[in-house]
C-alpha cells in the first residue's frame, strides 16, 4: 500500500514539476519578448485599428516570439496629439497620426493641406512614395518618429443647396468652413462668404438658409444626414487628408537590421490594406446617400486648382515655396 503511496506522489511530484517547467519556460519566453504597444483613437472594427492587427499578424508570423504587440483601442491612451507626445517619450512604441497633427513638430508638414494639390489618391501614393515622401521621413525621423509609410484618410468635397461645378459658382455663396485661417482665406479667395459654424449646428445652418453650402467628407455627409437639407455632392476632393503609419525613433533604433527589415514589410503590406478599407468606408457612404437622394457631381479639378493660383502664392512661403507646391501638383 505504502509503494502505491509513493509512486503515487512520485507521479503527482513529476507532474507538477514539468508543469513548473512550462509556465516557467513561458515565462522567459513572454520576457524575451519586445513590447510594442500601439495606441489607436478609434474602435477595433475601424480601418485605424485593422491596419495594426494585420502589422501584429505579419510580424507574430515572421517573427514569431519576438515581441509582445498590444493594440490598445477606442483612445484609451488618449487622442491624436497625447499619442504623439507618448511615442516621443517611450511609453507608446506605435501609432497613426494624421500629417496636420504633426506640423506641431514638423511645421513643414502643413504643404500637405493646401487645397487643389493632389488628383486622386494614385497621385498622392506616387508623391509620397518618392523623392518629396522620402525628404519627410527623413524630418519626422529628426523629431523622433520612425514613418515607416503614409496612409489615405479621405478627402473633403463641396456640399450645397443647388450643383456646384467651376469655382464661379461658389462666388456670392455663404460658406460654412472650419474655424481655420487656411480654410477661411482659401473660399474668401474664390470670392465666397465663410462662416464659421460649429459641426454640431451644421444641419440647421444649412437648413434654414444661415449658410447656402460647406465642405465634408463623404462618411460625414452621410453619418449626419446633411444630404437631407444639401443634396448635392461636387466630388473635389480638394483638401486630403493624409496620415503617417510611424514607430518611436529609437525604438526603431533598437531593432535589428533583420527585425526592420520585416517591420516595413509588415507595413508596406499593412498600408495599401488601410487605404483600401478606407476608400471603401468613404464609397460606401457617398452610395448610402445616392441612395436616400443625394447627387454626386464630378467637377473639372484643373479649373479648380487654376483659380488656386492666387491662393497658393498666398501661402507658398509658408509651405516651402511654389516650386515647392508646382512639383507636386505636376508630378505623373
């Protein structure tokens, strides 16, 4: 009885011990492990977030135990600029931020917010991914953020009572802009009337006759309703707003050549996803107000950025100069 006692306990003593070794040995693994903590503003089912479960997906393949990435969602590290401000202390390794939230640190920045630049999202990809996206990195880089790629949030289009087609049309109009210096003097430069509106009171505005039109994007046009009272879209697309996928410099720093190598990997798969999800989010809502009565206009941009021509002389010392600006507007 006592042997079957004591094989017993031997057998007890072995299982214990191998479990032991296991949470020992997955203990060491998860310490071996680099953190990465990635903070996005919005909810896990949104393009801002997916475009880092893919990142995390790519890199726990090639790499597999080498880092310990949480994607910490809906803001719960704070917004857009107390991320920026975490990644450049260390206690946030990666996030996406839009190029306006980083003129803070990189004033320069700002070139990419005047209005009539870009045609279409090819073109800001063949921009951005040559000579003028590379000088950028390079200056976000000195500010402590590794860019590893540039992301396509979507674009602002006119929103208005009656169809807006060439920029004379705007002329005489009361125009509902964001409280900005650059968006007031760019619809003062085409000869309309700004009014700043906060975004909450917009629907009435427009309703009763305070402003006659505004600008949107397309998810925001229809999320709130505005083709109700503005039921004409004119797909100008005339400011974009483009973002940075990016890491914390010495982060970056800290990885091996082998480890960066797969990290732009991951994010040059993981960009086109983003962009991707997210020209799909804005389509499916111009759709979803088409079909509640909403017409869609698409405009003559080339007599748009002409009558820009004002505007952006206006502005051109405050961006790097017109040459600046023209080799954008004039790259193929």
């Amino acid at each position: 009885m006592k042997f079957v006692q004591n094989t017993q306990l031997k057998r007890v003593a072995i299982a214990t011990a191998a479990s032991l070794g296991l949470l020992l040995g997955a203990n060491v693994f998860a310490a071996d492990a680099k953190p990465l903590t990635v903070s996005v503003i919005y909810g896990p089912q949104k393009p801002q977030a997916k475009i880092w479960f893919r990142f995390k997906e790519i890199i726990d393949k090639k790499l597999p135990g080498q880092f310990d990435i949480k994607v910490v969602t809906d803001g719960a590290l704070g917004g857009e600029k107390e991320t920026t401000e975490g990644i450049r202390l260390g206690s946030i390794q990666g996030a996406l931020s839009t190029l306006a939230n980083l003129t803070t640190w990189v004033p320069e920045g700002a070139l990419f917010d005047m209005p009539f630049m870009f045609r279409d999202a090819n073109h800001i990809n063949t921009v951005m991914n040559g000579p003028i996206g590379d000088e950028f990195k390079q200056l976000y880089a000195a500010q402590g953020f590794k860019v590893l790629g540039y992301i396509i949030y979507g674009s602002r289009e006119v929103i208005s009572k009656e169809p807006i087609k060439v920029p004379a049309d705007v002329k005489g109009k009361k125009m509902r802009v964001l409280q900005s210096p650059l968006h007031i003097d760019l619809w003062s430069s085409l000869g309309a009337n700004p009014t700043p509106v906060p975004i909450t009171e917009a629907y009435n505005a427009l309703q009763t006759g305070v402003v006659d039109y505004m600008d949107m994007t397309k998810s925001g046009y229809q999320a709130l309703k505005l083709f109700e009272v503005v039921p004409y879209m004119t797909e100008t697309n005339h400011i974009w707003a483009l973002g940075a996928m990016y890491l914390g410099e010495d982060y970056w720093n800290n990885l091996t050549p082998e480890q960066q190598e797969v990290f732009q990997q991951a994010a040059d798969e993981a960009i086109p996803y983003f962009n991707d999800l997210a020209a799909s989010e804005q389509d499916a809502s111009l759709q979803k107000a088409v079909a509640s009565g909403a017409t869609a206009i698409k405009p003559d941009i080339k007599a748009w950025q002409n009558a820009m021509a004002p505007f952006w002389e206006e502005y051109a010392g405050k961006v790097g100069g017109m040459d600046r600006i023209t080799a954008i507007v004039e790259t193929k």
